[in-house]
C-alpha cells in the first residue's frame, strides 16, 4: 500500500480529530522518507495543542531533509513568500514544510533550528516544538492581532487550569514547569502589547 493510501486510512480511523491526526501523519512522512527527527521542528501554536487544537502545521526543516521530502511524492514543491516550501493536502492534513538552512528561521534568526535547539520539546512522536517560552517569545516577534488573541486566551485558560488536578496535568503536558510563573510572564506581556 502506498504511503498516500496508508495516510488516508488512517484519516478515515481519526476523522477529523486533527490534533491527533496531523502528528501521526507527520511521522509517517518522515519515516517514509528518511528525515532525521532531529533536523526539524513544528512551528508556533502546536505547543499549545491541548488547549488550542491545531488545523495544520507548519514545520521549518533542514535544507538537507526537506529535498528528501520532496521527491516523496505527496504533495507540491514551490516557492512560497521567497521560502522553499513542500505542501501536502490530503483532506483534512494540511502541513507545510519549508526548507531552512540551520541559521535561518522566521520571522527572524533567533527562531532558526540552530538557536532554537535548547528551547524545543519532543511530542509523543518524537517531534520538536517550541517550548512555552519560545512559543511565546515568537508570538511577541510576530506580533500579529490573532497573535496578543491567542496569548490572551492562554492567559485565561491557564488561570482555569491551574485550579483542578486535570487542569495541571494538561499544563505539565505543555511542558510548563511553573503555572504561576507563565501566568505572570503573559499578564506582564499583554499588558505592553
């Protein structure tokens, strides 16, 4: 079965719960195309899935990894806002992967794989993302209106959270060590945005 049939079937099994979908999808991928785990990372809100499901992800990847992407056939290479970008759409997956020299990250170099390395957490699956903090140090940089939005909202959830065991639980998955402590960086950066 081709790795196009297998990510299907694998559609039909999670429908349209993409948070979990999207993941496995992304393994699947890698393993397929022999992309080393260690040479990409998952972009902006997947760090916060649990309380802001995603509906697509966005992955920067080494230069290297990213031509093995794309001869794997799933999706489209193209240039997209001056960036090598590999896009795959099938169905209810939508991922992006642009293809990055190690210095190189957006919307600046602070958020290259290489200066991002310390500041990134592994999934269940073995992904790199950004870490509370770097999430929200590139949510400041982006600095868009959705953006003060999703850290308000964050701000409010946490503040929720931290009252019940669940809620503690879900904030520890986040890889946020100190509940007090990012509730007080996000009121001391929304009250400057």
């Amino acid at each position: 079965m081709s790795l196009r049939k297998n990510i299907e079937e694998l559609a039909k099994i999670h429908g349209n719960d993409v948070n979990t979908l999207l993941p496995m999808v992304l393994l699947m991928i890698v393993s397929y195309c022999d992309i080393d785990q260690s040479k990409y990372h998952i972009l902006s809100s997947y760090a916060i899935r649990q309380i802001k499901p995603v509906s697509d992800l966005d992955v920067n990847m080494d230069e290297t990894e990213w031509k093995k992407l794309a001869k794997c056939g799933l999706g489209k290479a193209e240039i997209y806002n001056n960036q090598d970008r590999y896009y795959i759409k099938i169905g209810v997956i939508d991922i992006e992967a642009f293809s990055k020299k190690d210095t190189i990250g957006f919307p600046n170099n602070d958020f290259s794989m290489s200066a991002l390395r310390p500041k990134l957490v592994r999934d269940m699956f073995g992904h790199l993302h950004y870490s509370f903090d770097a999430f929200v140090s590139w949510k400041v940089v982006v600095h868009r209106d959705k953006d003060k939005e999703h850290l308000t909202q964050l701000f409010k959830d946490l503040k929720v959270l931290k009252r019940t065991i669940k809620g503690r639980e879900v904030i520890k998955s986040m890889h946020i060590t100190n509940a007090d402590a990012a509730i007080n960086k996000l009121d001391g950066i929304l009250a400057k945005w």
